[in-house]
C-alpha cells in the first residue's frame, strides 16, 4: 500500500517552512516515529547539517523526530528501516546525483513501492515522475540519469507558473518548456502549483490543496483540474 | 584570430528575429558569403527545416547566404568548410545532445578557433562557455555531457533576469540559481541581458549593446558591468 504525498512547494508565500501541509503530515507519518530526510538537494547550497536541523523544526509541532540521512554510516540500511521519509526541495541535478552516488535508487522504489510513507517537496517531488526532465532547475552538476523513481506514471513540474501577464522578457515561459519536452517524449506532465499536491494511496492519485493543477498530455492542449480531481488514469 | 558574437537572445521584444543585430552581423559576416547553420536546438520543436528558413529569411537583408548544417551529407566537412557558423536558440539540452551525437564538438571548436566567424544566440552561447551549467532550459533530454565549446572562459547565463519585484513565486531567482552553481562550481558566469552580447576577437573579450551585465564570481558578490567593459581578465 503506496502512500505519498508530492507536495509542489514547501513554502508558499508569507508562510513558515512546511506550515500550510503540517496539518495533512500529521496523519501522514505516525506522531512519536523518526523520519528519514534526504537532504541532497541542499538548496542556497546550505550544509546537510543546516538543511536537516530546519527540517527537524518545523515536524517538532506534529512531534515526529527527524535524522538526516548523512548522519547514518549505512544509508541503504537507514533507508530500509526508515518509518518515514522526506526529500526537501533544492536543486534537482545534485539530488539525483547524490541518489545514484548512494545507490540509492532501487532501495527507495522498494521500501516506498511496499509502504513507507514518503514526503517530496519541490526537488523531492520531482523524482517522483518517471523521470526529471521536467524540472525547472540549473543543471549545475551532471547525474549519471535522469531516470527518476516512477512513483507516478508521468513527469512532475513544481512551482508551475503561469505565464506573466504583460512580459516583455523573451526566455521561453513554463508551459512553452513543457511543449518542448513533449516534442521529444510522449509522458504526460502535471504542473503542481505552490500550494498544491499530489495523495498517492496504492494505486489511487488524488490532487489536493485549494488550486487548479494544469495537465499536459503529448498532442492535446494543456488543460486544468480541479482540486481532488483523481487522476489515477493518467498515463 | 577568433571572431565570434555571443548574443544573450536572438530576439528583442516588439522587433523582429535578430533585427538588432543585423547591423553588426553585416560587419561580422561577409557579404556574399554562405552561412552554415545548426538548427539542432529546435525552439518550440519547430523542424529543422521550419527553423533555416526563419533565419535565412533574416539574413537576406545583409545579402548572407545560409544552408542548414542539417542538409549536408557530411555535416564534419560543411563545418570545416564553411565561411561562417551561427548556432540558433532553443533547447540547449537538445542542442548539445545532437552536436555530441554527430561527433561535431570537436570539429566546431577548431574551425572557430581558427577563425571561422561564429554567431551564438541564446543556446547558441550558452555552449560558448566552459560548460551548459548555467543554462535556462528544461533538461528534456540527457546529452552525453555538459561540457561545452570553452571559447571564453567562463560560463554564459542568457535571458539574464533580474528578480521580479513584488513576486510571490517561490522557485528560486536567477541569481539563486547561478549561486548554487558556485556553491560546486569555481569558474565565472556572465549574466547577459536581452540586448547584449559578448565580441570575442582573438583573446579579447568585450561586453556590447545598450545593457549592463551582471557578472558572478564564486565567493565575491554579484556585480554589475558596463557596455564597452573589457572581460578578457575574466576567468
């Protein structure tokens, strides 16, 4: 029994860090447990140290531990025995690389594909598709794939933005990015807004949160959906 | 004797296709001349085809000839034979992808260090730096390596944008991006606005058009620089 949640933001606007999902993550990882967070992405280029320690704030209120996972000498092992993981947000290239560095790609399918409630946020929902090409980020490091979990059977695009209305700036927008990439690859793209996210319970896909999700299939204009549109048949 | 313009867009708002830049192709490109042209970024997925004959069309003004690199038999001889090269815009992912695939990175880099003229406009620069690191685009596809031509010797940030005011997205700025880059990267990037562009004559290097640009070196703050400033001593 899967169950994720693929939050496109940890942070919306005017808000502290995880706060608008705390409510939804109290049910999601067991009050009293420890929770595995992979802190690869390192976003700003904070230290795991840094980066672990703020997250290990924000789950104290829903009274959930946290360990990074470059605190364990085994992270394979740490991974298998994890009553919970997260993967905070950051950059999506030195991620995926880091995973690989670990080899800790097949392990984190299993243990998440037999049960262990997994969080992604930005970054960390993005390796949740089938693969990260559809991520806004820099490619400031080179992974050996970019291959990615398949939790969903589609790609994932985080902080989906809407064109801004009235731009003068001619760098491509969000949704011309996203034509490009179905150019050359047939799987469908969800653009997840800040706010909103995706609830995988075993095979069921639930978007939650209060906005429109904005659907991209290879050959079909973009269209949207509602909150707790079920989108289990996308693929 | 090097000879190459680095342009940050092909494309001004409210212009047509490199209008403002024709005046200083007329000098850069010899009149008469047949231009070679690598389509292989694809903006917006447009064809090969579709995308020589937008650029032809903007040539014919200044009396250049061009031939699409993808209508040559042998696209290695048409590079060491040709009286100049530009590389249009569009995906860099793709862009280098297909220069690695048809085995021309090494042939481009000789042929224009030895003078060829080259024009670059967005993608087209972004692998005039040292690598793709510090590219805009969407990774829709997994290239071989970022590593790219190293005509100058540093990186190239296109479409440089400045924070938008009053924003409430939170995915990373540019300038978020570009230090997360330095945070594993040592070597400079050029953040070049729309409207300027990089003259590289010999082992000169200088900034042109109307528009500071914004200059990052790992461990210094950002700075901005004048039209006209020499960046030679960058590196």
């Amino acid at each position: 029994m899967r169950n994720l949640i693929i939050a496109s933001t940890s942070t919306i606007y005017n808000q502290g860090y995880l706060e608008y999902l705390l409510p939804t993550l109290q049910n999601h990882f067991k009050a009293g447990s420890t929770l595995v967070f992979i802190p690869y992405a390192r976003p700003s280029g904070i230290s795991h140290d840094e980066y672990t320690a703020k997250v290990r704030e924000a789950f104290q209120s829903i009274d959930v531990q946290v360990k990074g996972l470059h605190e364990f000498n085994d992270p394979k092992q740490a991974i298998q025995e994890a009553a919970g993981i997260f993967t905070g947000g950051g950059n999506t290239f030195l991620l995926v690389k880091q995973l690989y560095a670990h080899d800790l790609v097949q392990t984190i399918t299993e243990v998440v594909n037999n049960g262990t409630p997994y969080l992604g946020c930005s970054a960390g929902s993005n390796i949740c598709g089938l693969t990260m090409e559809t991520t806004n980020d820099m490619p400031i490091t080179y992974p050996p794939s970019f291959k990615t979990f398949g939790f969903v059977p589609f790609n994932i695009n985080p902080h989906y933005l809407d064109p801004i209305e009235g731009s003068t700036h001619m760098g491509e927008t969000r949704e011309t990015r996203i034509n490009e990439f179905h150019t050359i690859n047939s799987q469908p793209v969800v653009g997840l807004r800040e706010g909103s996210w995706l609830k995988v319970s075993s095979d069921r896909i639930i978007l939650e949160g209060a906005l429109h999700a904005r659907i991209f299939e290879q050959g079909k204009a973009a269209y949207e959906v509602a909150p707790n549109t079920d989108l289990s048949d996308l693929k």
